[in-house]
C-alpha cells in the first residue's frame, strides 16, 4: 500500500514538474537571430592615394563625426587627431576625413600613447594616444549601433592619412595584467546585435556606372554584389596576417587579344584593406612593367603615370586576372579580374616625395614574403567574406548593376549553429533533466527499499521456518553446537541460561538443563530410593509450543521402570549426598527417542559420561524430542548419542517421574556415542559480490622594421 502510494505521489511530481517545464518555456520569449547590419557608406571620396569610398562614425560625447576606411587587420578604431591639420587648412580637415578632439568629449577616458601596431611589416609604424569612449556607425539619424566604452585611438601622423575602422574580433591589452578590453565587433556580438563575428566587404570605385560606393555589411554579406564560387580559405596561423590566400597566378591580357604572365612563382599574399596598394615581387612588379610600360620611381618607391603613358593604357585597355586557391597550386580556384581603370588612382600631397597630385599605377615591390598583400586597389573588384568564429574566409567576383537590390544574409553563430535550440529550449531541457533526475533518484530510492524489506522479509521467514528431525535445508551447512562464549552451559537455576541459537533455520530458546525440584538450595544431590518426587519443569519454555521437555513424564502416560535395587541410596531433598560409591549405571536420558536397546534390564557394563566441575556440554535434540533441566553441581546430565536408533519400536517403555527410583535402570547402548563433538562444523556465510568503485592581447608590440619609407612614403631597403 505504501509502495502504491510512493508511486502515485512520483507520478504526479513527474506531471508538476512536466507542466512547470512547458510553462517556463510558454513564458520566455523566444531569442530572435538578429539581422546584418549594413553600414552606409558616408558616400564621400577621402584619402590622398585614390581616392577611396569612407564610413562614418560618430564619436565621444557630444557626438564628432569623422570618415574612416576599414581595416580588417585593427581590432580597433583610429582617427585623426585635431593637431593633425592645422586649423587654417580646411582642405586637410576634409580630405582626411575630418579630425576628432579628445578633449572636447566628456565621455573620453585616455589610456596613453601606443603604437598602432599593425602592417608594421610595410612600414607602418603610428604612434597613437588610446582611450575609451563611446563610438556609433553611421551618421546621426541613421539607426546604426551607438556603443560605449570603446578603444579609439587618435593620432596626428601622415603616414596613415585616412582613419580606420576596425574589424577584427580580439581583444587590447594595455598592461599585463589586464584582462583585455573587447573590440568593437566582439561587443556586438556580445549584445546580440549581429548573428555573428563576421562581416563581408568591398571598397568601391569611381570607374563602374556612375561611381559605386563601398559596402560593409556586420555580421553577414550583401549576396547582390558578388558572384558565388566554390573557394574557402582557412584562416593562417599569424595572428596579424591571417587572411592568407594563394595566389598561383597573374595574368594581363590586352584589348588585342595578347596575353603575358605577371607572377613567375605563385607566392602568399594577405588581404588587407588597410593597406591601399598591392605588394609583390620584384620580378612580378617587373613583369607589370614589361606589360605595361611601367617606370620604377626610385625617389618615391611608386609606379608614376604621366599622361602619355596614361592615354596608352587607356587604349590598351588591358585587364589583369588574378588566380587565386587555398593554396599556391591546385584545390578550388577563383578568378578575380581587375580592368585598367582599378589600377588608375591618383596620389597628392602629403604623400612623401609627391608635390602634387599625380596619376600612379598601385604597385609596390615587396622585399620579402611577409610584405606580399593584396590592399584596397584589389578589393575594388574583389567581395571579401570574413567568419572569424570558423576561421575562414572567401573572396569573390563582384558584380555591378544598376538594378540590383540588396540582399543581406546572415552568417550563423558557431555556438547557435551547433546547438540550434532557442533559449526557451534550453531552459526547457534543464527543467526536464532535473526532473528526470529526481524521478531516478527516487525510484532509485523505493526500489532498494523495496528490495531490502523483501530481503528483511525472506530472512525472518527463514528464521521462523520450523525445521523437524534435523533435516538441512538445501544449500546450507549443518552445524554442530559451538564451544563458545554464546554457548555457556551453567549449573545453577537463575544464571545466564544458553541463548537461543539457530538450528536448521529454527531458533530453539530452550535450555539443556535439568528440571530441580521445588525451592533452591545448594548443595542438593539426586538420591537413589526413597519416595521419588517429581522433578519440576524447567522455567524456560521448550521447543514446541513454547513448553519444557523434562526427564520426567505424566505416570499416567507411560508405565514406570523401576530403578535398580541393588545401587545405593542416596538422602531425599535437604539431606546430603551420600558418600556411597558412585553407581555402575545410570538411566539413560527418556529425551531421546526410545531406543530398541532401552530394556528394564540393565547392562552391568554400561556407565553413564560424567563431566565434573564446570566442564560444559553441548545440547542436540533428536526427531521432535527436545530435552532441558538443571544439573546439579558436581555432576552433569548424561551426553546423548548424537543420532536416534533406526530400530526404534513405538510403544517402548520411559522412566515414569513419580516412581521410587528402585527398578534397574536398562542398560544403555555400549555401541552409542557421545554428541559432544571437538570439531566445529561451519556454515559458510554467503558473501555478496562486486567491488566498490574506485574513488575516481595588449596591443600589439612592434617588430623590427625595416629602414626606408614606408607604406605612404619611400621605402628604403637594406
């Protein structure tokens, strides 16, 4: 009944539990996947080596907007210090994509002076004062992201003469001991504003329709601008440089038709829009200039075009297809093709070594493997994808219609994709494994209780099962009474009796002891003759029925056996023994089954075992006779044969209890034994199996650079 009742109070904690689950999941909203953000272009041409398509930003407090580029190299963002025009030069403040002034933000929170620590490798080499304030995409109105507490870093150098953007997702350490600061994309991320950390991008041109601005798309790609290809490239093991692609080959062909290979050895370029030209090598650069009739400029490391040879290769017209893999050979390929017009850009002023704005042709001579990039010019053409949480990134053919609409699609989140369950879900799973954990544990709980009142049930039942005329229950070990403490026979009535022992499954609570006469006293001897008196029942109850067996029967039942004449008398009760010589029989024990030996006759050479002092015995008992009663001190009762005779016939003649002890006791058997056995017979206790279980980033530091200008200047090479 009360297993019943366990069960149904689980079966409803179960369905508590279950209604609980589907409510908590009805009640939480479900987590909506954001969408990409598309950041709008500021749809201003910047820089003084285009020039470029810029994004605006809005930054500190009140809000300074200022154009930058994008950098996808930058975990951070960089724009132009206040002191880095001077106030009468209006033109550089626009054309540098306006400047911003810490000092008029109330939000800025100055970190101190690093090194940008990027393209360092090219020359690169800014210095910047970093700080902490709140920055937005887009202009105001625009409904871009507006996010605080974030790294900017303003500086004056003309080196980097547009400001950045920055993609990357790592964090800046400013010390060692700080624990990085999250970029701008990581935040967003963080915040659920964009599925991903991932962005797709292209830069724009002037040349294509009525001038195409750029596109950067957060958290996703803009699919109208690019055609799809089967090319994805792992990201490499340089932390700076890891928009690693193969370029396995360079190739010009000319409006007639001819054709020339400008890369002799495939190499590994990285992409990077920070930088705005492409750097190969120098036998590459050469092949360009074979192609296109290009003359090295010592005195400013550039490609200068003046107009004649411009007019030519507008006629030329020639178009350059770069090959690109995972790899330097084979695997899935893509080409991206650029025409003529992608490589006519202009330079001006402050451009090292440049007086005035002049045509150049984007190509730099790159003196060592870690210098091959593919920069700005290349992503005019080119769509760049980036999934920085898979680690790979593709770059595709762009195309451009005026009809085209655009199309956003989301990358997923590597922790959404592998899961793909909404918050809702996870919750409501939660619920359900602690529920079936409790459920468990409590079935657990009743089973083993269950179990253990089975077993509790099965032992009293073996305790309680009766076993007569000694038979040994199968699978069990008969054993012989023990020698023992627990087993201590005592002399006098009123002392520690025997305790019950088990006996073939059955727990006999009487005691081998024999019956006294009425009252205690000591010293009190049997006695031969006399007026025989009955020996009282033991006080202990016997085996059967809870009653005593004694030596002594009803005179009613079983006519008496008189006792030997001829053995000496003793005193009746009170007296003292007599002295006389001990007796040459005694009567055998009636405890027993009547023997077919046990006649009236006694056996001259029968002697009964007699144990003095406190020497102990051991108690049988035989078929359903059980025996009790006291023994006197000095002597003890007579030991048992340890089995019944077969030959047994019913009817056979016991001592009667309430005759003179006169009639000669039969003589006992010569050939019966003693039960009192000194080996010990054990049961073996069943042992239970099984064994217990065995108890179970700060920014980034610079690098030895090398001497000469460097990527806006001239580069001197050693």
């Amino acid at each position: 009944m009360q297993l019943q009742l366990s069960s149904s109070r689980i079966l409803l904690a179960v369905q508590w539990i279950s209604a609980v689950s589907a409510g908590v999941s009805r009640l939480i909203p479900r987590a909506s996947t954001p969408s990409p953000i598309s950041i709008p272009p500021s749809q201003h041409w910047d820089g003084n080596d285009g020039p470029w398509s810029s994004f605006t930003l809005q930054v500190g407090t009140p809000v300074q907007n200022v154009r930058v580029s994008i950098s996808a190299a930058s975990p951070n963002t960089w724009v132009v210090r206040s002191d880095g025009c001077l106030s009468s030069d209006n033109s550089c403040f626009e054309s540098r994509g306006r400047t911003f002034n810490p000092n008029s933000s109330t939000t800025w929170e100055q970190q101190g002076s690093y090194q940008l620590g990027f393209d360092q490798s090219l020359g690169l080499n800014v210095p910047g004062v970093f700080g902490n304030d709140t920055l937005g995409l887009g202009i105001q109105g625009s409904g871009g992201p507006m996010l605080e507490d974030q790294i900017i870093a303003a500086y004056t150098s003309q080196d980097l003469y547009l400001g950045m953007f920055g993609l990357n997702p790592s964090s800046t350490n400013f010390s060692a001991t700080d624990q990085g600061r999250p970029s701008y994309m990581s935040t967003l991320k963080s915040q659920n504003l964009i599925p991903s950390l991932s962005f797709g991008y292209t830069a724009g041109n002037q040349y294509r329709l009525k001038k195409v601005y750029g596109s950067l798309t957060l958290g996703g790609y803009d699919s109208s601008l690019f055609m799809q290809n089967s090319l994805t490239v792992p990201f490499a093991e340089d932390a700076v440089r890891n928009l690693l692609v193969g370029i396995q080959s360079i190739s010009a062909k000319a409006q007639n038709g001819t054709t020339s290979n400008l890369l002799p050895t495939p190499i590994t370029a990285n992409v990077d829009s920070t930088i705005p030209m492409i750097w190969l090598p120098t036998e590459a650069c050469q092949a360009f200039e074979r192609a296109f009739g290009l003359t090295w400029d010592e005195e400013t490391d550039l490609y200068l075009v003046n107009d004649e040879l411009h007019d030519a290769l507008q006629k030329q017209n020639a178009s350059v297809t770069f090959t690109l893999g995972a790899g330097t050979s084979g695997g899935q390929t893509a080409d991206i093709v650029l025409p003529y017009d992608s490589f006519d850009l202009l330079i001006q002023p402050p451009f090292d070594g440049i007086s005035q704005g002049q045509r150049y042709f984007p190509l730099r001579r790159a003196s060592g493997d870690q210098q091959f990039t593919l920069g700005r010019t290349f992503l005019q053409e080119a769509y760049l994808t980036v999934d920085w949480e898979r680690r790979n990134f593709s770059i595709s053919q762009c195309v451009f219609s005026e009809t085209a609409t655009q199309n956003l699609v989301p990358i997923s989140s590597v922790s959404s994709s592998s899961s793909g369950l909404s918050s809702s879900a996870k919750i409501g799973i939660a619920v359900g494994v602690v529920a079936a954990a409790v459920v468990l544990g409590l079935a657990t709980f009743f089973i083993l209780r269950r179990r253990k009142v089975r077993h509790a049930a099965a032992a009293a039942a073996d305790k309680s099962e009766e076993n007569p005329g000694g038979v040994i229950r199968q699978g069990f070990v008969k054993e012989e009474l023990g020698t023992g403490f627990d087993n201590t026979r005592f002399e006098m009535e009123g002392s520690h009796g025997n305790a019950s022992k088990p006996y073939g499954g059955k727990e006999a609570d009487w005691v081998d002891e024999k019956a006294r006469y009425p009252g205690i006293r000591p010293n009190l001897a049997e006695v031969e003759g006399g007026e025989g008196r009955a020996e009282m029942a033991a006080a202990g109850g016997g085996f059967y029925g809870g009653r005593g067996i004694h030596e002594m029967y009803d005179p009613s039942s079983i006519p008496p056996v008189e006792l030997p004449t001829e053995s000496p008398r003793g005193e009746m009760e009170g007296s003292t023994p007599a002295s006389s010589p001990r007796r040459s029989g005694i009567p055998k024990s009636p405890f027993s089954n009547p023997l077919s030996s046990l006649s009236s006759t006694p056996s001259s050479n029968s002697s009964p075992i007699l144990h003095k002092g406190s020497r102990r015995s051991r108690s049988s008992f035989f078929s359903s006779f059980s025996r009790g009663g006291n023994r006197s001190s000095g002597l003890s009762a007579p030991s048992l044969p340890s089995q019944p005779s077969t030959s047994a016939e019913p009817g056979s003649p016991a001592i009667s209890p309430d005759r003179n002890r006169t009639a000669r006791p039969p003589a006992p058997n010569p050939e019966l034994f003693s039960p009192v056995s000194r080996k010990e017979t054990f049961s073996p206790a069943p042992t239970k199996g099984g064994q217990d279980p065995e108890g179970v980033l700060s920014p980034i530091s610079p690098v030895s650079l090398p001497t000469g200008k460097g990527v806006f200047g001239r580069f001197r090479h050693s």
